[in-house]
C-alpha cells in the first residue's frame, strides 16, 4: 500500500513537472514568428531543456526567468546571432522586427530557417520595402503622473538621442543615446529624482555616426502634474 501512494506521489510530481516544463517551453517560442511549443531547437542546440545555442544566448538577455516580456523588436531582429551572415530577422522572414505576439506570422513558413544554427541560410527573404520615416509623436498619458511613454519612428539608421529638459532648457536626462536601426520604438520616462509639478520637453534627435548630419530633430513638450 505504502509502495502504491509513493509510487502515486512520483507520477503526480512527474506529470506536474512535464506541464511546467511544456508551459515554459511554450513561453519563449511563442515570443518570435512563427514559434511554437514544438519548435525548441530555435533556443536549444537539440531541443528543449539541452543547452542554449547563440540565438538562444541572446534571447536570454532580453527575458527574465518567469517574465512575460515581449523581446522580439527592430533591434533583436536586427542581429545576427549565429553570425552566418543573415540577420535573426531575415531568418525567421521578418527582416523589420515588426512581428508581435498574436500577429499572424510573417512571409512564408517553407521558407524559415534556424537562428540558432550556424549553417542555416534562408532560400529567399520576404521583401520589404523600408517603409518607415523620421517622426516624434505625443508621449501617452499627458499629464502624467509618475511616468509616460514616448513613441518615435526613425527612418533609417541613425545615431538616436532622446533627452529630456525642463523649462529652463537644462538637461535633465538622457533616455536613449545610441544607434538604432529604421523601426517604431518606444521609451519610458519615469519622473523620479525630486522633479517638480510643471513643463518639460523631450527632444529627439538622429543622425550619422559621425555625427555631421543629423536626419532629424524635433522638440515636444509634457506635462507633470504630481
């Protein structure tokens, strides 16, 4: 009897632990197009639970163990992890990083290869055109109170700096000072450091490496009622 409940025991911690298994697996395909449960080499050398390969190495970076972050965008896409020569993005037949989670997959399927496999080269790429410009919208909520999101769209690449100023016009923080590739992106400001109730204004600018060209420049102001 004793030997049945134990036995009994082993096979509930067993099955409990396959599902957690199977729902963490499922968690992290389900974050790049055309992934699913089923699909573990994308992450793994040879399927889930053996050891990560480089696509998975960097995946790991953007995630945290039980998040629910949605990791695939312009710039991971944008990589290439396995360094055979073609972008994480073309390999999974979305070159833009424009995919998110719930969409409907990009380009064909047939035509998918392995991030995660050094050897993998695509037969054809799903042709984009860039179909991206330079713009600086409205940060959501405005007023805010304590923090909002400013969305931009660069239209090619470009070393990008977003700062933030009060109305004095003096520095107050860098949000992004980096190069980014053509895309939509989003940054957080969270109105910390003893800030006070009033006008500020955020500043986008995007330019050459060299910085002697800038593409674009656009200044917007927000609210912070506390």
């Amino acid at each position: 009897m004793a030997n049945n409940k134990t036995f009994s025991t082993i096979i509930i911690f067993f099955l409990l632990g396959s599902l957690v298994f199977l729902i963490g697996r499922s968690f992290r395909v389900s974050k790049v197009p055309h992934g699913s449960k089923f699909s573990c080499n994308t992450c793994h050398t040879n399927g889930g639970g053996s050891s990560l390969n480089a696509f998975g190495l960097d995946v790991g970076t953007k995630v945290t163990p039980n998040g629910s972050e949605s990791f695939w965008t312009a710039e991971f896409a944008a990589l290439d992890s396995d360094g055979d020569g073609f972008t994480n993005g073309e390999e999974l037949q979305d070159p833009n990083g424009e995919w998110r989670e719930g969409s409907n997959n990009p380009g064909d399927a047939a035509l998918v290869t392995n991030p995660g496999n050094g050897n993998s080269v695509p037969t054809s790429i799903k042709g984009v055109e860039n179909i991206f410009t330079f713009s600086l919208e409205n940060n959501y909520p405005n007023p805010f109170n304590p923090s909002t999101v400013i969305r931009y769209e660069i239209g090619e690449r470009s070393v990008v700096t977003l700062k933030v100023y009060n109305s004095l016009g003096e520095e107050i923080t860098t949000l992004v000072n980096k190069e980014q590739i053509a895309g939509v992106y989003e940054v957080q400001f969270f109105a910390n450091g003893g800030l006070a109730s009033g006008i500020y204004f955020y500043r986008l600018q995007a330019g050459t490496s060299a910085g002697s060209v800038t593409h674009f420049s656009k200044t917007k102001k927000m609210t912070l009622l506390l």
